[in-house]
C-alpha cells in the first residue's frame, strides 16, 4: 500500500515563525503536491514538484516556497507565518505514469 | 476551465438506503475520475480511480459510473451504514498530474 506521512497531526505557531511541513512517501513517486483545505473553499494547491529539485506554483503560492532534495521527500515552508495560514495542509504523490492521488493524514496548523 | 460540481452539498440518509452522489465537470476532455472519501479533521482516502474508456468500476459496496459525453459522474453506495458517513469528494485531472476537485458531499448515515 502507498503510504504518505506527514510530520505533524497538529501544529501551533506564533506569528512571524517559520514553520517546516514536511511529507514523505514510500512508493518511489516522482510527483508530489501540497495543499491547503479551508471550509468553504474546498482544496487548492499550493505547489507541487515533478521531481527531485523541481518546483512549480500552483494556485495559491504567495507566502510558501517549498523544497524537494530527496525524491521521497517533499517540504512547505511557511517563511514567516501568519494567522491567514492557519488552516489544513494535506500532501499528496502520484506515479508518472498516473494521475492517481494518494494523500497524507494531514497537518492543521493553527497561527497565532 | 476545468469546473467540478457536486449534488448535494449534504445528505443524511437512515442506514441501510441505497445512494447516489453525483459529480459534474465542465471539460469533458479528462482520461480518468477519482472519487475520495475524508473523515473529518483526516486526510482523503481514495476510494475509486475509473478512466475514461471504463463506464464502471466498483469496490465492496461502492460503484462509480463515469459518462464523459455528459460530464457527470455517480458514486452509488449500496446498504449505506453509520461508518459510510463523511465528505465524499471527486477529482478530475488537469494538465501534469493536476487534480481539480469538486466541493464535495457531506454525507451522514443514521442508525
């Protein structure tokens, strides 16, 4: 079974913070996402990565960056965090050659 | 633009009712469809990966159909139990891998 793992069930962070999410998966998956999950606007993606030191914005960017050194890993990084980022943030990968989401039990990040 | 719709927002059934969540997109142009379920405050766990040149799959108690010339989809859920309850969402691809996610179903099975 794919497995994807998040750091974190449950984070608190002060404002202005930096604050590391990381997501790991097993499966040897080229593609990896990050999301954010708000009530009433339903999942939007952050950034995601194609492959090892690849990046690529998705719709919501602004005030993340994320890093990708190792293929099973894949970081967001909050620079300096926010109470507007207080919210879910779900990872996800997929094989190349699919489309197929597999995502991680999730971090709720509350910013103070 | 790739838009996904689901109907209803929120159904609660009595246990053992048969249902029928249903999903739209605007593009019909997608090679797959995939239905998610999340619990709350969990992940989203994927249930059912039909492609295009299916019309069906199925998995236990879940069955989805997938009509692209119509853009619509439905995730049936036979002998609903208490456990089935949670947000149902579906997703069709985007270009490189990308998922567009439909708002979902809250679903709530009463014993």
């Amino acid at each position: 079974d794919v497995k994807v793992t998040q750091s974190s069930r449950y984070l608190v962070k002060r404002t202005g913070e930096k604050v590391f999410l990381e997501c790991v998966q097993d499966m040897d998956h080229e593609n990896m996402f990050w999301y954010r999950q708000d009530p009433g606007l339903g999942l939007r993606l952050i950034y995601f990565s194609y492959d090892v030191k690849m990046k690529e914005k998705g719709d919501i960017p602004e005030g993340y960056s994320v890093s990708r050194e190792k293929k099973e890993r894949f970081s967001l990084i909050l620079e300096s965090a926010s109470t507007n980022q207080t919210s879910m943030y779900l990872c996800a990968s997929t094989a190349q050659w699919s489309n197929e989401q597999f995502f991680g039990p999730g971090t709720r990040l509350t910013v103070l | 633009k790739q838009e996904v719709t689901q109907i209803p927002a929120a159904l609660s059934v009595p246990e053992g009712e048969n249902l029928v969540l249903n999903c739209s997109f605007t593009d019909s142009a997608i090679y797959n469809l995939q239905w998610f379920r999340q619990d709350p405050g969990k992940g989203l766990t994927s249930l059912l990966l039909i492609q295009s040149s299916q019309r069906e799959q199925t998995s236990g108690r879940l069955n989805a159909s997938l009509d692209k010339s119509s853009g619509r989809s439905t995730l049936y859920i036979a002998a609903s139990q208490p456990g089935d309850s949670a947000t149902y969402l579906c997703a069709v691809p985007l270009y490189g891998n990308k998922l567009v996610f439909g708002a979902g179903t809250i679903l709530r099975v009463k014993s």
